[in-house]
C-alpha cells in the first residue's frame, strides 16, 4: 500500500514540522510540502503529530506458558494501540528462553502473532535460577540482550561471570535489581502508607544495594549494563555518579513511578508492582533524572495478569500493572502538558534513547521504515479498563482523564492499528 500523510506536525531530527510524508513499500520515500501522489490512499493529518515508533525495552508477553494474562497476539496489539512499534518481551515464561530450544518456541509464537517488531531477551541463568548461566551463546543471535527479569541475581560470582560472557558476544545485560535477604515479605514501599495501614514494606536499599554492586562488576568486566525501573533516589544518584565515572551503564523509570507516590495508594491491587510506588522524595529525585539525562529510557514494564490475580488487594495480588496504553498519555498529560519536560524530551526517552542503546526503532526520514505513530494530542479520554485491548486490566490510572490518543500505527508501512 502507498499512503500519503498529509499536513501533520512531524518529528524530524529532534523538532517538528508541518510536513507531509509519503510511504510505499514499507519505507517512507519522501517528506517535503504539498506532496501530490496520484495512486496513493490519503490521510488527512490536520491537527495530528506523527512521531517515530515508540519503543519499549521492558515488557511481559507472557507465552509461552501464561497465555490466560497476555499473548503475543493481544500484547503487541495494545503496544500498537500506544504508539509503539518496538517491544522487548521478558524472559520470565514457562518455558523461559534459556536454551535455543526454549527460545525457538517462544521465536514461533512471536513470528505466528505479533502486530509490532519484538525483540526477546534470554535468560541470564537456567530456569532463572541464579545459580547456572543460560545458553547464552546458542541464543545470542536472536535476543536483544539478556536478563532473569522478576529476580535479582544474587550470587555476584554469577552475575560477573554473565557480564563477561555479555561482553565478549556484545550484548547487554539488563538487570533486574533487587536483594531478596532485605524483603521480609513486603509488598509495597517501606514508607508512610505503609506504615499507616498496617502494611509490610519493601526498603529501597533491596533495589539500590544491587545497582550498586553491579556498577562495580561492570567496572571489571566492561559489559553493557542496563538497570531495570528503578524507582529511588539512591539509585538514581549512584547512576548519575557510574555515569560521570564513565561506566558503560544506562537505566530505566516507568510512568507510574515518575507520576505517583506511595500516599497515592488504594487498597486495590492494581497499585502492586515490583518495584513499588515509592516515596514523593523518590518520585522527584527520577523526575530530576529524566531532566539531567541520568534516566536514559521510560518503559512501561507491562506486566498483564488475570483479574482474578489481581483482585486480592494489596498484600495477596500478583505484582504487575499493564502500561502500554497509556504510557504516552500519562507522560504527555503529568509531564509535558505541565511543563515538566518538552515534548522533544519525551521522544527521546520513548524512542531516541533506546535505539542508541539498544540499537532498535527507527527515525523519520527518507528511506528509512516507514514505523510511525500518529497522535491527536489535544483529544481527551478517561482510562477504563473495558476499553484495553491487553488482556490485563489493572492500572493505577483507571478513571483518570488525559490528553493525548493514538490515531494511526504503522509498521513496515502497513496499518496495524487505527481509530480513523
């Protein structure tokens, strides 16, 4: 199919313009003004903004093995249906890819059922174990990287040696941090509504004092090194400090944990993940780090379960919120709509960031693919849980209204999803 998006505010290198684009064979073949194609189908982009695919590093597809939360049919569908035409699916499945026979499954599935491009991670030890490292060198050829996301790494003579093994195959290790011996069975942040409801907490040194260790592996073995949703001050300034030591280290936020705080909370399951809502003191330090480019990327870490897994409040649900379609929203609406960051800002920590990082997603320009998303940003809606396409509902937003609504995605030039 050709298209011809005509009349849009477009991102091209880091600032909009008021250009049409055309698009045959997958790839955008030319942007300029007043562009005429006789045989092309039209769309009228008046008052629209058209940005790069978004891309997101952390999310739950949950095949194989748990199809009844999320399939890779259904998860890349609301991935489209937020803008995003690049997911990085999490290996904690059943079986979960550490070996190539594993992950041949899961390469099926996503071939057979995904609407966007998706990457898998591999695991970083077998059966995420933490114990024995996983195939890594079967399966680098077909995974973005590797992590045992869902469980920190414990033992740190395991977590070098799969830094070095990263190393020497070029790919990165993106961490899921956290110290099992500090949780005592907590289930929200260790802080003031927990403390007020009776609740057991999660201290933020279970996340920190990992990141902190890993940064000195990294020192050592010089892998790539990506930390998964942090959500404290503490990380956030022993990063910027790895940073400016130039150590070969980049992290993650999610929305929730840039626009909530643990007094925030509802005895209602869809406020439980992993890591927590945390603290306002917390919620500004990442705000800081968006701003100051310490946080390099935020990423949903959609994580669909069952609504029955999720009705059991706050201490007994199973940890998780979906995020990808609102992510945009909520980013657009808390942050760039008060004037927190520019739009501009928010486009490099959904797309520019993570392809410089992780060398996925595309950019606009002539002769790349055409992976493009098509927003009405003044147009308001109220987040309800029967209008996800994910097969998981629960998110902290429900009810809230926003700006911000996806119109049209492609991929590889071709509509996957639309709402003209």
């Amino acid at each position: 199919m050709k298209y011809l998006i005509k009349s849009a505010n477009v991102y091209i290198d880091n600032s909009f313009s008021s250009v049409d684009l055309f698009v045959d064979s997958g790839c955008i073949v030319s942007i300029g003004q007043d562009l005429t194609i006789s045989d092309a189908t039209v769309i009228s982009a008046q008052g629209l903004t058209v940005f790069p695919g978004f891309t997101d590093v952390h999310v739950h597809l949950r095949e194989p093995g748990f199809s009844y939360k999320e399939t890779v049919a259904s998860g890349t569908l609301a991935a489209a249906k937020g803008g995003y035409t690049n997911v990085c699916t999490m290996p904690n499945l059943k079986p979960c890819p550490d070996s190539v026979e594993h992950l041949s499954r899961q390469l099926e599935i996503i071939k057979r059922g995904a609407k966007v491009h998706v990457y898998p991670f591999g695991t970083i030890t077998v059966g995420e174990n933490g114990e024995t490292l996983s195939d890594m060198d079967g399966m680098a050829k077909d995974v973005i990287g590797f992590s045992d996301d869902g469980r920190g790494v414990q033992n740190q003579n395991i977590m070098l040696a799969a830094m070095e093994k990263a190393k020497a195959l070029g790919k990165i290790i993106s961490a899921h941090c956290e110290d099992n011996s500090l949780l005592f069975g907590g289930y929200i942040h260790d802080g003031e509504y927990a403390k007020l409801h009776g609740h057991r907490g999660i201290c933020s040194e279970s996340e920190w004092g990992p990141i902190k260790r890993d940064i000195g592996l990294v020192k050592k073995s010089g892998c790539k090194y990506h930390v998964c949703h942090i959500s404290t001050k503490e990380s956030v300034q022993l990063i910027r400090e790895a940073k400016a030591q130039g150590v070969d280290i980049t992290c993650e936020t999610g929305p929730h944990y840039l626009t909530m705080n643990d007094m925030m909370l509802k005895e209602d399951g869809r406020f439980k993940m992993n890591p927590p809502i945390r603290s306002e003191e917390d919620r500004l330090a990442l705000i800081e780090g968006i701003k100051d480019g310490t946080i390099d990327v935020i990423a949903t870490d959609h994580a669909p379960h069952s609504a029955e897994e999720k009705s059991k409040g706050l201490e007994k649900s199973a940890m998780g919120v979906v995020g990808l379609e609102t992510a945009f929203a909520v980013c657009y609406t808390k942050l760039v709509k008060t004037g927190i960051i520019t739009l501009e800002k928010l486009v490099e920590l959904l797309n520019v960031n993570a392809r410089m990082r992780f060398g996925i997603g595309t950019e606009i320009k002539v002769g790349a693919p055409a992976d493009l998303t098509l927003f009405n940003l003044n147009e308001r809606f109220t987040v309800k849980k029967e209008d996800f396409v994910s097969l998981g509902k629960a998110s902290p937003f429900e009810g809230e209204e926003l700006f911000g609504r996806c119109k049209i995605t492609f991929v590889n030039g071709q509509i996957v999803y639309s709402e003209i």
